[in-house]
C-alpha cells in the first residue's frame, strides 16, 4: 500500500517533531518495562531509526502506534535474548563446578 507523500513522515520537519513529542512518552514506557535508563533510550532510538527507514510506509496518525509496537518488539526480543544469556550462565556455572 502507498502512503501520500504529504501524509508519511519521512519530511524531516514531521519526523523531528515526532521526535520531540513521542520520544520522552516511549522512554517513559520502555523505563516501566524494562527498569532500565540505558535500556530505554537505546530501544528509542532504535524505534525511531526504524521509524525513519520505512518512513514512506508510515502515515503521520500512525506513526505513534508504530514506535510503540517497533518498541515493545525491540523490547521483547532483548528480554528473550538476556534470559537465553542467563541460561547460559548458568549452564556455564554449572560446568565448572563439575570441574
């Protein structure tokens, strides 16, 4: 499907005002979920790089609901990965007091 081009947010005007008034809401959102501050802004920007990469697909009225979601599946995808870690660790641990 293909957005207008008056309505998609790849005009930097759009996108940084996005930007001024979306990013502190997300990170506020992600500190909740992850109880993390580094953890938080990191995923922002990453919501937001992504944001800009598919800019074209994007309308303005959507673009909210889309840092949410890319957010929330960035978030999702880090918790999987640090308990893929964590059970890793743990294995490791395990080994060596076998040793």
């Amino acid at each position: 499907m293909e957005v207008s081009k008056e309505n998609n947010v790849c005009k930097q005007s759009v996108y940084e005002e996005l930007f001024r008034k979306l990013a502190p809401l997300l990170r506020n959102f992600l500190m909740y979920k992850f109880q993390h501050t580094g953890r938080a802004e990191d995923t922002v920007q990453e919501a937001f790089y992504t944001l800009w990469q598919n800019c074209k697909e994007v309308t303005q009225d959507l673009a909210k609901a889309y840092l949410y979601r890319v957010a929330q599946n960035q978030m999702i995808k880090r918790l999987e990965k640090d308990k893929v870690h964590q059970k890793y660790m743990s294995f490791q641990s395990k080994s060596e007091e076998d040793v």
